[in-house]
C-alpha cells in the first residue's frame, strides 16, 4: 500500500471513532470489532489501515504499509528530522 495516498484528516477521524464503533458493538477491544465486524471497501484505504493498525502484527503492517523495514526506519528517521527542524524553527 502507498502512505502517501491516504488522507491525514479521514485518517485521524476514523481512529478516533474506532473506540465510539467498538463500543457501539459492545466489545470490550477496538480489535475485536475490527476483526469480525468492520469491513473496508477496496477505495477506502484509510479504513484499510485502520482496520490492519488494530488487527495485524507490527511486521505485517510494516511491510503492507512502509514498504519493508528499512523503508519505514527512513521513514521514520525523515519525520524526526523535520521534527527536530521545526522545533529549531520556533
């Protein structure tokens, strides 16, 4: 899957309501409403990874999402890079 395709603010707002959806469903873990009940549609990737954030492992989702572990690490090394920028900025 390609990071760069899912919308930030669709994103945020679906895993803010996944707690309001499991509890809606009346299980006690996000995790399980997710595995049994929720079902994304192919286009909505947000929902996809959403649904893999609570119901795979982290090497599943490193290499389904970032690619593979040494592209998440530069990933993850960029983001903290322009972490540190931004706070040099301020």
């Amino acid at each position: 899957m390609d990071l760069s395709k899912l919308e930030k603010e669709k994103l945020a707002q679906k895993v803010l309501l996944a707690p309001l959806v499991s509890l809606k469903g009346k299980h006690q873990w996000p995790r399980s409403t997710f595995q049994s009940y929720v079902f994304p549609e192919d286009d909505d990737l947000e929902g996809q990874f959403v649904k893999d954030l609570l119901t795979l492992n982290t090497p599943d989702m490193i290499e389904k999402w970032y690619g593979g572990e040494e592209n998440a690490l530069t990933i993850l090394l960029n983001l903290r890079t322009e972490e540190n920028k931004d706070s040099q900025d301020e």
